[in-house]
C-alpha cells in the first residue's frame, strides 16, 4: 500500500486548483493538516494586480488593509528584499509602528511565530507564502526544520499556479458568484452598509457576512472593498 504524505496531498490539492476559491481551499487543508494557526499566500501579478488567499480572520484582512500595514509589515518588507524563507523572529521588530502592529496582529489571532518564502516570477511577479503559528522557540525551530523543504516545494507550486491564473487570464481563475453573492456586492457597491444591505435582502448581518466573504474568495480579494472593485471591473455588477 501507499501512503501519500501530506506534502503530497497539498501539492495535489494545488495541481488541482483552476480557481481562486480553490486555492482558498487548499491554505485551508494546508493550516489543518500542519496544524498551524494561518497559511496565507500573497501575489502582485506583472501589472500590479494584488491577490490573496488565506485562512486570516475576515476582521484582520479588512484591519490590515485600511489601516495600510503592508508599509510597515516586517514580513513584507523582509520578504521583498530577500529570495531564501525568512523566520519572522530574524526580523526587525524594533521600531515603535511596527510593535504596535505586532500588538494588533496578536489581538487578532496572528500567531507570534512565522516562516515566510519570497517567491518571483519571470515578469515582474513577486509572491509570499507565509506559514504562522504560536508553538514556543525551541517546538518552532525543530517544526521548520522538520517542513522547510516541503514548506519551499509547496511555495514554489502556490506561485506556478499565480503565474498559471496569469497566463489564462483574470476571468478564467473566478469562481461563479451565486446571485446572493452578486446581490450582496452590489448593495455594498451602491454604498449600503452592511445593515442596510442585509435589510434590502431580508437576511441578517450574519447571513450576509457570509455571502461576503464566499465572494471574496472567489474573486481573490484582500478585503470586501477589493472584492467590490474586483466585481466591478469584471463587469460582475454595475454600481
């Protein structure tokens, strides 16, 4: 009998993806199956366009955006300036700004312990795939040591599929958004709040939230505004 190792499974769950939904699912199977707090994987395509998906809480995604921590983000910043997997504790964390986003990350549920893989493509591309737990030192230096080889494969195929979605074009990678989800951005779209948009569909801010956050998986979005934008420009909805 054979036994597909875990690796295995993710590299699969990835060959497999034809959608950015999917890759959602795949951080998802990746974070329970190493049993770490958050597996995030993060591109800017050639022109400048900006995808995510990971398993991030929808509060923080939507924190990080608006309060713009990218310009800050140790792990950003390191990863940009670097080609080999960067541990987040050889970081600098010094500064003022950056403790105070530190202290944001963790009330949000970021683990304080991270293993992130710069990646690059052939025109410009730049990706991250981050892993993120709160195992204490010693149990995280002896898990990286134990995944970092597989942790780099898999990084390799998260971006061969980013650069993959590229070349077949920005409609090809979006899951179909249901009419509930189409209904929910357009509202949002219209500039509704979150209650009056659940109100006009007779469903609770629950319920909503759902459908939000079902549409920005799909459309790869960093946030709802993005996933509203998003949904625009491809003529999803009209405003």
């Amino acid at each position: 009998m054979v036994t597909t190792t875990l690796a295995e499974q993710i590299l699969e769950g990835l060959e497999q993806a034809d959608t950015l939904e999917k890759l959602y699912q795949v951080t998802y199977s990746m974070r329970d199956g190493y049993d770490v707090k958050h597996v995030v994987y993060y591109w800017v395509n050639s022109v400048g366009e900006n995808y995510g998906a990971g398993t991030y809480s929808p509060e923080w995604t939507e924190r990080y955006v608006e309060k713009g921590y990218n310009k800050i983000d140790p792990v950003v910043m390191g990863c940009f300036q670097r080609f080999d997997p960067v541990n987040w504790k050889d970081l600098d964390w010094s500064s003022k700004p950056v403790k105070e986003f530190l202290k944001d990350a963790l009330d949000h549920g970021v683990g304080a312990q991270g293993i992130a893989i710069p990646l690059r493509g052939p025109s410009g591309q730049y990706a991250v795939l981050s892993i993120n737990d709160n195992r204490a030192d010693d149990e995280w230096d002896a898990f990286v040591r134990e995944h970092k080889r597989d942790f780099m494969i898999i990084a390799y195929e998260f971006n061969k599929k980013g650069l993959e979605f590229e070349e077949q074009g920005h409609d090809k990678m979006l899951g179909k958004l249901s009419p509930r989800e189409l209904s929910a951005l357009t509202y949002l779209a219209r500039g509704l709040s979150r209650t009056q948009a659940a109100h006009q569909m007779k469903i609770s801010e629950h319920t909503l939230r759902v459908y939000i956050e079902s549409a920005r998986h799909k459309l790869g979005a960093l946030n709802t505004t993005h996933a509203v934008a998003r949904a625009i420009h491809s003529g999803l909805i009209v405003a």
